[in-house]
C-alpha cells in the first residue's frame, strides 16, 4: 500500500468513525467493549478513553507497564494537538519523506505520532476526546482501535 492509500484509508476510518453524542457513559460503554475484547483475545494492552483531556476509562492489563501509559498520554497529545489519528498524523510525517520526531518540532518525550489513538469524534461538532491502546506493534494497536470503533457504532 503507498502513502497515498494509507492516508486516504485513514482519512476515510475518520469521517465513518463519528459519534452523534459522546457523554460518560457512551466513554464507559466503549471502554468496557475494549477491554473485553483485549481480554477474550489475551492482548497485552493498555486502554484509556478520555473526553476533552478528562480520562473517563483507563485499564491496563497484564504484560502491560506504566511505559505503555507513557505511550497512551504521548499519542493522546498528538490527537489532542491535531484532531486526527495518531497513526495518520505519523503517516503524513513519513509521506513528505520526513518523520514526525525530527520534522515537528514537538518534544517527542510528550508527543509520539504512533497508532493506536484515535479520536472521538462528534458529526458536526468535531474532535472532543481519545480512545486508544498500547501495547501492541502500532498498525495493531491502531487497527484493534477501529474494529472496535466499527462494532460499538454499528450497536
């Protein structure tokens, strides 16, 4: 797959992947969906799904370490900051021929466009939050994310 392809499967994840209201317990119904499917398939994943900057779920479970909570708070900042996927952000970093650590300008101990958040996005609103994992190589941490975004809004 090129570049091109990738950000626009990306872009694509984005636009289909919106929410028509996003309150605490739509963040606890979605983390909960989360980590019950990391448990059924024994990922090694740390889960966090916040609301304008407010963690509203976070669980880590085992084989996961506060390093992958580092990584939860790196990528969510990197969403925050962009108001797209960390993955996608880390793509278009690399599609210019650069990468996202040296072309930013961004302290990369707070900010790390790797996979795996992606935000919550409200049709018509925008960007208000994050849901994302850690612990997995990045395409997996990113694609766990949306195979779950995809079966919470199709319920």
């Amino acid at each position: 797959m090129t570049d091109a392809d990738a950000l626009a499967q990306l872009a694509e994840q984005e636009e289909r992947l919106q929410f028509t209201k996003f309150d605490n317990e739509t963040a606890l119904a979605l983390g909960q969906q989360l980590l019950a499917a990391a448990r059924d398939r024994g990922l090694p994943v740390t889960i966090s799904v916040r609301r304008n900057g407010q963690r509203l779920f976070h669980a880590a479970l085992p084989g996961t370490s506060a390093d992958n909570d580092a990584w939860i708070d790196r990528k969510s900042r990197v969403v925050d900051r962009y108001g797209h996927s960390s993955f996608l952000v880390g793509t278009q970093f690399r599609a210019k021929g650069g990468s996202f650590e040296e072309d930013s300008r961004l302290d990369p101990d707070r900010y790390a466009a790797h996979g795996g958040v992606f935000p919550v996005l409200v049709r018509g609103v925008g960007p208000v939050g994050t849901v994302g994992v850690s612990g997995l190589p990045q395409a997996e941490d990113h694609a766990f994310v949306v195979e779950q975004l995809e079966r919470f809004l199709a319920s």
